[in-house]
C-alpha cells in the first residue's frame, strides 16, 4: 500500500538543516552558503517562503512535486538574475507553477512531472549517431538558471562507441513569469557541452546543424516556443549576471571565465538584435532577420545559406506540428480556475494570450546566417 504525501506544511526552519545535508550544494553555491541563505531568508522573509511552501505541499500532495527540500531550497538559492531578492524569487516561482499546468497536455505534462524528458522533435540523425532530438526536461533543483531545460541531445552509435551515452549540444535554461506585469519566457542561461569526455567535436555539431551554431539554434527553438505559447521572449542581460558579483570576482580564473561567459551573451544577443528591456533583461524579437544579401555572396557561401535555411524551415515545421500534439495555449479561464491560482484573475496582466502568428521569418533570404564565430 502506498504511503500518501503529508498535507503538513514543514517547519520553515527544516530548511536550514535541509541546505546543510549531502547533495544540496551546487549551481555555484556551498552547503555552508546555502545554510546562510535559508537563515537570512527564515528571518527576514519567512511570510514569503510559507506562500511558496503551501504551494509546494499542495503539489506534493498532487504528485507533481516531488522533492520537498530542494524545491524549498530552489526558492532559497540565489538566482542567476544578481538583483533578485526572496521575495520576487518566490513570485517567481509561484508564476512558473501557476503557468506550468495550462502549457501542457495531459500526457505531456505527466511526463514532464514525473521527471522525464519530453521529445519535442526527432531530427536527422548525423553520420555515426543514433538519434538527435530536441526535448524539454525539469531543470535539477541546484540550477538557478531556470526551471526548464531544452536540450539538443545526440548519442553516438553502438558500433562506433561503446556504451555511448546521450550528449547535450546546446541546453537553453529558461522559466515563465511575468516582468514588469507582462508574461515572458525568461531565459536564464545558453550553453554547450558540459562534460568534457562526452563532448563532440564542434565540427561535427556544425555537421549535424547543416551549419547553425547550437547556442544560435536554440535560441531559435526558444522563439518558437514563445511564439506557441504566447508570451514575450527576454532573456539576461550579462551585465545583471550574478558572476557579477564581488564574491565571484576575488579568483583571477573565475573573474576570466565570467569574462569569457559575458563576451558570449553579448555577441549572442547582438546578433538577435536585442533590445534593453526591464532592469536586467533584454528584449529578444520574436522574428529574426539575420540581415544577409545572398546576392553579395560567392555561389559556394550562397549554396552553405540556403542549405542553412533550408534545415532551419524543416525543423520549425516540424516543430510547429509537434507542439500542437504536445503543448497547449493557456486559455483565460484556465488561468482563473487554476487551483493554485490566489491573485488577479487576469493574472498574467493580459486580456487574452498573444497572438504572434507564424510571421515571415521562413523566407529563405531571412534565414541565411547563424551569427558571430565567437559563439560557443
């Protein structure tokens, strides 16, 4: 006989021993500072810590949460927006949850809830590999990038390496909530592959991209999904980074690699002609025009774009078939009778969800180049 979750809500305390166990330091951040943090905010915050605590034992008892500590802990933990504090942290959250729910299917949310990645697209496999898909998955309780992960996973094949394991090209972190009173898909954090023996070659991501750069490609994706979803698509401006801060900047190799990190969002963001949006954010387009006259070009570059756009078409009418099966539009009255909705019925500061539409941004001569080399 199974056990049914505690409808008790914990002691707020708990989380200070909860920051201190085995397993709860990471995303940048010590068991010990942790600790700190869930002191600082039990004092000084708690009213806002017990709204998210409710929230969390409700969907414990619902099955949709799982881990109660590192879900108190995911509000305690510093989030990579360095002018964050408790409070808008837990907003945050709440928002993301409130919105969780209504962007899904039924069956699409399950998996998603039961800790499973969700294929959004199967896509032409390279030369030597398996499968290559993009997938949206829970982000671990220690990201403080976001609560979503979209991954561009490839795995090698069996005959070419033994047991091969599945390697992340290109991860986009990434929550919804609203900024400024206006509902956004907020990405936290773009990046390549993190571990160094499973990585693949860029060549050979380049192959597999017929050309795009991953971190160029996934925005791309992110648009799509805004688009679907009906929301603005922002994303962090470098100089709010939380490597910013002065406890990040005493370590000559740190402060270099946040250098590194912040010359990459800015060649990124330069090239999807983002604009500055709310303190901190920047304003991404919800259609890219990379800009590029083919007829200036060499017969070979020519060729290279209108493959490069080419693939980019396929996939986003690929993808714009997946999300019907798998995602859905948050309607109004789904927003207002969601169970852990307690505030404005228009909760999401819109009369009714955006429709952006599907734009011109398929047109070949719009599509043709993928941006600044130095992405990684």
């Amino acid at each position: 006989m199974t056990q049914k979750p505690s409808q008790r809500l914990p002691d707020i305390w708990q989380g200070v021993r909860w920051a201190m166990q085995a397993g709860a330091q990471g995303g940048g951040t010590s068991r010990r500072r942790l600790a700190w943090r869930a002191a600082n905010a039990t004092l000084g915050h708690g009213k806002a810590l017990r709204r998210w605590m409710a929230m969390v034992v409700e969907l414990h008892s619902r099955e949709i949460v799982r881990n109660v500590p590192g879900e108190y802990l995911r509000a305690v933990r510093p989030y990579v927006h360095r002018h964050t504090g408790y409070g808008e942290r837990v907003g945050q959250l709440i928002d993301h949850m409130d919105w969780l729910e209504g962007a899904f299917h039924a069956k699409s949310f399950e998996q998603i809830a039961a800790g499973r990645p969700l294929v959004l697209a199967e896509l032409t496999p390279p030369r030597g590999c398996d499968f290559m898909r993009l997938q949206l998955e829970q982000a671990p309780s220690q990201s403080p990038e976001g609560e979503l992960l979209l991954t561009l996973s490839l795995q090698r094949a069996s005959d070419i390496q033994h047991k091969p394991q599945p390697v992340d090209a290109g991860v986009l972190a990434f929550s919804c909530f609203r900024v400024d009173g206006i509902a956004c898909l907020v990405i936290g954090g773009v990046r390549g592959p993190r571990h160094a023996s499973q990585r693949m070659s860029p060549t050979e991501i380049n192959q597999a991209l017929q050309g795009w750069k991953p971190s160029v490609f996934m925005v791309r994706v992110a648009q799509e999904l805004a688009r679907h979803w009906g929301l603005r698509l922002i994303g962090l401006d470098p100089a709010a980074h939380r490597l910013r801060g002065w406890s990040y900047q005493w370590n000559k190799r740190n402060r270099e690699g946040a250098q590194r990190i912040f010359a990459s969002y800015d060649a990124l963001w330069e090239h999807f002609e983002a604009t500055n949006g709310p303190r901190g954010w920047v304003i991404v387009p919800m259609n890219s025009d990379d800009k590029l006259s083919a007829t200036a070009l060499s017969p070979e570059k020519r060729e290279r774009q209108t493959r490069r756009a080419d693939y980019w078409i396929r996939t986003r009418n690929l993808l714009r078939v997946q999300f019907k099966q798998l995602l859905q539009r948050p309607s109004r009255e789904a927003q207002i009778s969601r169970i852990t909705q307690t505030m404005d019925p228009d909760v999401w500061g819109l009369s009714r969800p955006p429709d952006y539409g599907h734009g011109e941004d398929g047109l070949a001569s719009r599509l043709l180049e993928t941006g600044p080399g130095t992405l990684p």
